[in-house]
C-alpha cells in the first residue's frame, strides 16, 4: 500500500530498517546513531505517514 500511495504522491520514504537506532541511554553512548540525522530530516516537512505490517 505505501508503494502505491507513493506512486501517486510527490513523497519521501524512510525505512527505520535502513538505520543504525540504539536505545537510549544516559551516558550518551549511542550519540553516533543515525537518530538524530533522521528526527532532523523528518522535521523538514510537514506531514508525516507511519506505515507498519499488520499481521
């Protein structure tokens, strides 16, 4: 279903599975994850569509 909706839309597609996100900790251990690159790209527009399996 994401892939039709996409084909009909001008709009990006980001798979959490194609990221490197750790746990939080408080010893900033995992500051080089690619959370915060990706929280600073979703940000940038204005609507967001989270999509998971249903099984």
């Amino acid at each position: 279903m994401v892939k039709q909706v996409r084909s009909e839309i001008d709009a990006s597609l980001f798979e959490l599975k194609d990221y490197d996100i750790t746990p939080f900790d408080y010893q900033h251990q995992n500051k080089n994850d690619d959370y915060l690159p990706l929280v600073r790209e979703l940000v940038q527009h204005d609507h967001l569509v989270f999509a998971t399996p249903v099984y």
